[in-house]
C-alpha cells in the first residue's frame, strides 16, 4: 500500500472519519468523567467544548486551506517554527494524544462489552477486549484507505442513528422536556471545576484533527477539509447535548458518576430495561471500532510524514515495506502497552493535557510566523490561546487536587519527548 493517495477520501468519509473518533472517544468514555467534575452543568459543558474547539478548528481550517498535507498537523508546524525541536515535541505530542486516544477507546471498548455479562468492575477482561480491538483496527488499516471509507460511513450512520434513537427514546421515557435542560439550582462544583471538565470535553472533540491529518487524500482539500471540520462538530455537539440530558434524566448525577466508566449503558436500564442495555452495548461496540479504525489511519499517515520530515526517530527493526506500514506496527504495539497500563481516567487526563500544549503551539505558531502566508483573523486566533489556556490551567489545577501522581506523569514525559527531540534534531543537522 503506498503511503499517499491523493484524492482517496470523500467528503462523507471524511466527515465519517472525523466523527468515528469523537463519538468513540467522547460521549461513551468521557460522559461520566465529566460529570464527575462538572456535576449538574455537564450537559452544559459539551456545549461550551464545542464552542472552544470551534474556535481551535479555525486555525486548522486555514492552515490546512494553505498547506493542505497528508502530514497534516506536522507539516503545519513545521510551517509554524521550521525544522527545529518544539515543531517535532509537539508533533509527538499530538502524536501521542492519538495514541492515548485509542487506548482509551480500546478500554471504553472492554467496558461496554462486559456490562453483557456478570462480571467484576476491576476484572482483566477489560484491557484482553482492548487489545483485541487494537488488533482488528491494525488488520482494517492494513487492508487500505477504500475499507476504511466504507466501514467509516456505515458504522458513522449506525451510531448516531443509534445514540439519537437511545437518547430520544430515554427523554420519551422519562416524561422530559426540553425546558428543563436550563437549570434552575445553584452549580454544585467550582468554577475551577468546571473549567477542568471543559478540558475532556475538548479532548472528545479532538477527532476533528484526524481530517486535518488526512489532508490532500481527501477530494479537493481547500473546499472539503474545513467542511468536513465543520460538520463533525456540528453533528457531535447535538449528539452529545442530547445523549447528556437523557443521561442526565434517567440518573442522578451520583448514579453517573458512580458507572462513570459506562453510564450510558446503566442509564439505559431506567427506561428500556436488559434491552436497551445491549442496544447501547451494540452501539458502543459499533463507535469504539470505527473510532480506533480512524484513528489508527490518521496517526499513521502524520508519523509516516514525521518520518520522511526526518522530524523523529525510525527504525525497519527487519521489516520489510513502506514506513507507513512500519508505524501501523509501532503505533498498536504502543497502543496496547497503554491500554494494559493506565485506567480510562488516566488515560483521558494524559490525553488532555498532551492535546492542549500542542493545540496552544498551534495558534501561536500561526499568530507569529504565517501571518503574511495564511489569511486570518488574529482575534480568533487569540481567543482560541486564551480559552485553551485557561482550560488548560484550570484541568492542571483540579487533577493535581485528586491526582497529582498523572499530573507529574505528564510533565515527565513532555520533559523526556522534549530532550529526545532536542538530541535527536541536533544529531542529525547538518553541519
């Protein structure tokens, strides 16, 4: 399989790229997350990280409407800040954001499919199911850009087809009406808080990115990349609003918080009883595999021209093909590692953090060194800085009071990425 097909990618398999891994990623691993730091206002909160990743998305709109690339979000930072150490750490940030990313599909994965049978909250099965996930994605991404396209699209109807009909359905059920989404009693957690949970929203919004990493596969980029942006947000920021206060009307937010880990599946027993759990299950199965197919495809391709930009580090270890086969390899090997190491919590807070440095290099990049190459507005631009800052010091701030132990986690693998690159850039540059 070559490493680059142009014009390979619809606008619909775009769109359906883009929101397999939000959706896999988003309302089914992180609804209870959020809810635990948002508490009553967490409808609220994915309504709010849709907003701000609107305003992330712009950048990524012009600059992919500049330099529209396969390398994606590599090539715009080299762009940005040329060959240089920050533009490879924050790449591999970015990088390994999407790899976090599907280990915490693949454990959302585990999850669901367990809550069919009865077994323990802590059991092994959990991360056996991931890697199995894992696997099948690398055998799809093997298989080639028109399976995945297709697979994409199909499984992109059936989950929001199937989440709109569960969520309706529950409101139905509960006697709900939309006049009570506001609400009407005093917050009852922090502003901090919920500033903290604007954090993991944005992080299941992300998958926007993957369609910017896609670049000139996707039929005539300029036009398809900023729609099919556009639309996967549009489309999960209803969906996630509407799962939300259904969620929010079949259980009390100590029940969601309680089932964090599959509160869709345990808010589907209220109003459809066994059946609408194995609904949601289906469901959930259904957006965690099409979410860590996208995935795999997205940070392949950007490693891929990581690779080639001779921006990071790659080795054949003896095998025989294109690099973009090679990193399929590396990035389910880690993929997995994580998936056996860290629980959901972790795993998204990682994510989070690592997705938030290199979304704020982004904007600045831009800001400061493309302003005569790339039409913009620079208030958005800075707007965009300023929310991602505040978000960012906000989630920091509210983890460290609950869990400083990932908190100094990240700052030690940014610490390492960073003198890696440093070493490996200065290595290789020639004299």
């Amino acid at each position: 399989m070559n490493d680059y097909k142009k014009n390979s990618l619809s606008l619909t398999g775009a769109v359906s790229m883009g929101t397999g891994v939000m959706i896999g990623a988003g309302i089914f691993a992180l609804l209870g997350q959020v809810a635990e730091l948002s508490g009553s206002l967490f409808p609220i909160a994915f309504v709010v990280g849709a907003v701000i990743s609107a305003f992330s998305a712009y950048s990524y709109i012009k600059l992919s409407n500049a330099f529209p690339s396969a390398g994606g979000i590599g090539m715009y930072l080299k762009k940005e800040y040329g060959k240089t150490t920050f533009t490879a750490f924050a790449a591999l940030l970015m990088t390994f954001s999407m790899i976090i990313n599907e280990s915490l599909v693949a454990r959302t994965f585990g999850t669901y499919v367990l809550q069919l049978f009865d077994v323990g909250k802590n059991t092994f099965w959990v991360p056996v199911l991931g890697v199995v996930l894992i696997v099948l994605a690398f055998v799809v991404n093997i298989s080639g850009n028109k399976l995945i396209e297709k697979s994409s699209f199909t499984m992109a109807i059936l989950k929001v087809a199937g989440l709109a009909v569960l969520a309706i359905g529950g409101l139905w059920a509960a006697g709900f009406s939309f006049s009570e989404t506001l609400p009407k009693t005093v917050p009852d957690k922090s502003i901090a808080s919920f500033i903290g949970a604007l954090a993991l929203t944005i992080l299941a919004y992300k998958g926007f990115t993957t369609i910017t990493n896609s670049g000139d596969e996707i039929k005539k980029p300029h036009k398809n990349v900023g729609r099919a942006i556009i639309i996967s947000i549009a489309i999960c920021a209803v969906l996630y609003y509407v799962v939300a206060i259904s969620v929010a009307s079949s259980l009390s937010i100590e029940e969601i918080i309680k089932a964090r880990d599959y509160s869709l599946a345990e808010a589907a027993r209220p109003a459809f009883g066994k059946y609408g759990v194995w609904v949601t299950v289906g469901v959930a199965i259904i957006a965690t595999i099409s979410g860590i197919i996208a995935s795999i495809f997205a940070v392949s391709r950007m490693t891929a021209m990581l690779t080639n930009m001779k921006l990071i580090p790659h080795s054949h270890l003896g095998m025989s093909g294109r690099i973009q086969k090679h990193m399929l390899v590396y990035i389910a090997g880690l993929a997995i590692l994580l998936t056996i190491l860290f629980d959901l919590s972790r795993i998204a807070s990682l994510g989070a953090i690592f997705y938030m440095v290199m979304d704020i290099g982004i904007h600045y990049g831009l800001l400061k060194s493309l302003h005569k190459e790339v039409e913009f507005k620079p208030a958005i631009v800075i707007t965009a800085i300023a929310l991602d800052t505040i978000v960012l010091t906000g989630f920091v701030l509210t983890k460290a009071k609950s869990d400083l132990t990932i908190i100094l986690v990240s700052v030690g693998i940014m610490l390492v990425i960073y003198m890696g690159e440093r070493w490996f850039i200065l290595r290789n540059k020639k004299p």
